[in-house]
C-alpha cells in the first residue's frame, strides 16, 4: 500500500495538452478549461499569464505628437 502512495507523489494529471480530455489544456500539470495562451487570446487591455488573462499593469500616455502641417509650408 505504501508503495502506491509513493509512486503517486512524482506524477502530475498531465504533462503536454494531449494528455487531457477534449479542449481541455495542461497548465503546471493540471488539466483545465482552455482561457488563453497567447495575449490575442485575451480581451484587450489585458495578457495571458498561465492560463488566465490579467489587466496589463497601467501604461503611462505616450507624448502628444509635434504638429502635423498638411498643405504647402509657408
């Protein structure tokens, strides 16, 4: 019985996406419901970090642009 215990304690549910079920995905050796793994995959504003999509951090406003003339220079 104890030998059973033991060989269970190096082994996790899954090692690669195929090993799990359907549209399921292996994150950290666990089989779960597929959320993204790709930033794309995300709603903007946000990023995939370990299956999950997370709000990026506040980013600060880029510099307004010089103007912008159109037409011929005087």
């Amino acid at each position: 019985m104890l030998l059973i215990g033991l060989w269970g304690l190096g082994c996790s549910e899954c090692e690669v996406d195929y090993d799990c079920p359907g549209t399921r995905i292996c994150t950290d050796g666990v089989c779960e419901a597929f959320v993204c793994r790709r930033n794309e995959d995300c709603p903007p504003g946000n990023q995939c970090a370990a299956n999950a999509c997370r709000e990026n951090p506040a980013q600060p406003a880029p510099d307004a642009p010089d103007a912008i003339v159109i037409g011929p220079g005087r």
